[in-house]
C-alpha cells in the first residue's frame, strides 16, 4: 500500500476515534477541527475499500479464467475488461485526493472588496465582483454572509467584507486574492469612450481562536457612533467598534451591527482572519521567495485579472489565461478559471 495512503486511512481511523470521545464533543473548536478533517479525509477511505473491493475482483476473475466451464470463462473475461477500467478510475481519482494540500483550504473564508481607482466606476466594478463571487458561491452550495457593507454612489460599493461558509470556501476563493481591472464604457460616459477601472479582492481563511493567540493588553478598542443609513438605534448610540491590534498595527472597524458587543465579536473574527493571512504569507514567503508566479501565493501586489467588456475577454495575467464568456463570468460560471488556478498552483509546487 502506499505510504501516503497508509498514513491517510490511518489518521482518518484516528479522526473518527477522536470525534466519538465525549470530551471533544465539550470543545467546539477542536470539534470543528476535527470535523473538517474528517470531511477530507472520509472520500479517501471509501475510494482505498473500493480499490480493495476492485482488486479482489480481479484477483478472482484471474482465477475463473482458467476454468473448465465455457460459462464462467466467458463471465471472466468480461469482468477482466471492466474491472481494470474501473480499478484504474478510482485509483486515479483516490490519487488526486492524496496530493498533499494546504489545510487552511477547508476553512471558511473572509472576502474583502474595495473599489480601487477609477471613481464611481471603481465601486460600480466592485458591486459587480461582489454579485460574480456571490453567485459563484451560490453554485457551489456556500453560505454568503456579509459582515460590513459601505455603499457608493450610482449603486457602486465602496468596501464589503463577507463570510464565505461551507466545504473548501477558502480553497475555492483564495487565488482571487490581488487587483482586479475592468475595461468598459461606463454608465456615466456620454461620449462612448473605454474606461480602465480597479477593485482589490482580499480571500483570508477564517481563522479560529487555537490560530492566532491575541492578548487583551495587545488590543486597543476604541468606540463611536455609527454614520451612515441604519435602522433604529444603529445611528444614535456609541455601537461601532475599531479595534487596533498594537504589535501589528492591523486596525479593523465594524459598525453595522446593532450592539456594540455583535460589531466587537465580528471585528474580533476579522482582525483573526487577517493576522491569520499574515502569517501565513509570511510563512509562505520564507519557503518560495523566489517563485516566478503569483498563484498560491497570495500577494496581491500586481493586477491578476482583466475583464474586457468590448471583447468580452475575461483574461488572468498570472497563468495566460483567456476565456471568451465574460457575461456567463460575471454571472458566477468562475469554474474554467478556478480549475485553471487550481492546476496551475499544483504544478508549481510539484516542480513541473
């Protein structure tokens, strides 16, 4: 058996003795540890005891074959044309599942949108790329959850930060990470001219309480009245919460919840995500600083992707990837791409 596969089914053994203790039940956060392991590692098992399972066919099929009886051998021979094929599929697919992979991919995910230059056209792109990832969400059976919406003008957004929830969110998102540009003529030209306008897209893993140990004396928690629309009560007491993280000088602010307790929990999950992000951008760059590419990497220091409204191009600078569908795109249909990014990102590591 291979080694990887071995110490697979191994530790998933090991996950659901763990998951049956009644005192992990008692501990939320290595229950959900734990759970999302075992959502990753349960396909393995299944695929490794139906190769098993196909094995043992072949094996017997082998046998039948040298028989006397015309019946069985005929029977054999069928099943040492299925088998194989079959054997072959699942050992390819079993294959794939053990590729080593980032475990930060089952998490959950913390997506953060922010117009960038180009003005109104700017937040009208990221009301555009929040709708494209929500639907694209919706495709794949994750939870949308926004967590601070600033709007713009003309229906445009200035910034939103959204939880992503469900199986591999992060895996899914975080290569949408860096500077996305658009090239159209805007709602407000009257003249017909093409515009070149921007928005940033931050995808960080939800990082949970055992990630990052933050000390209350390293918080500095400052609050003040909501501005903006709101219902009752939102604009006329201190219940927006900024809360600077001294050692990091990471400053988050929440006002959108009505108690000055919700807006300080949902900051708390922010400022975790992104010194979660820092970290492991950190880590990451300490062991691949001189890779060629961007995928994987998470640096959003250049632009990733253009969307070309006259061409209907939708093109991704890192990998050279063009796609001719930009409706079907911003619709949510982002599966060509993401694959692409996917491949891309293993090949990489690989060496290939």
């Amino acid at each position: 058996m291979d080694a990887r596969l071995r110490q697979a089914l191994e530790r998933a053994a090991e996950v659901e003795r763990q998951l049956s203790d009644p005192a992990v039940s008692r501990d939320s956060a290595q229950l959900q540890s734990l759970g999302r392991e075992h959502a990753r590692l349960a396909p393995i098992a299944r695929l490794a005891e139906r190769q098993a399972r196909l094995e043992s066919e072949l094996e017997q099929a082998r046998e039948l074959a040298d028989e006397a009886d015309p019946e069985l051998v005929a029977l054999a021979r069928a099943e040492l044309v299925r088998v194989p094929e079959e054997l072959a599929a699942v050992s390819a697919e079993l294959q794939g599942l053990l590729i080593p992979r980032d475990p930060h991919d089952d998490r959950d995910a913390i997506m953060e949108i922010r117009a960038g230059t180009g003005g109104d056209e700017a937040a009208l792109f990221a009301a555009d790329l929040y709708r494209m990832y929500q639907r694209y969400s919706e495709r794949h059976g994750l939870r949308w959850e926004p967590m601070s919406l600033s709007d713009g003008t003309l229906g445009g957004i200035k910034e939103a930060i959204v939880a992503v929830r469900g199986p591999e969110a992060f895996g899914r998102l975080r290569r949408e990470s860096g500077v996305h540009r658009v090239q159209r003529v805007p709602a407000t030209e009257t003249q017909g001219r093409i515009h070149t306008s921007a928005a940033t897209v931050a995808v960080l893993p939800e990082a949970e309480e055992v990630d990052v140990k933050i000390e209350p004396n390293d918080l500095k928690i400052d609050v003040f009245r909501s501005s903006g629309p709101g219902g009752q009560s939102v604009n006329t007491t201190d219940s927006a919460v900024r809360i600077t993280h001294l050692p990091s000088g990471v400053v988050v602010s929440q006002q959108d919840q009505k108690s000055q307790l919700q807006n300080k929990l949902k900051a708390m999950e922010v400022l975790r995500a992104r010194l979660l992000d820092r970290m492991i951008a950190d880590q990451e760059a300490a062991r691949s600083r001189d890779r060629r590419a961007m995928v994987g990497t998470g640096d959003r220091s250049a632009k990733i992707r253009t969307y070309n409204f006259p061409q209907s191009r939708v093109t991704d600078h890192r990998i050279n990837l063009s796609v001719h569908n930009l409706g079907d795109v911003i619709n949510g249909d982002l599966d060509a791409l993401v694959e692409a990014l996917r491949v891309a990102s293993r090949q990489e590591q690989d060496g290939v």
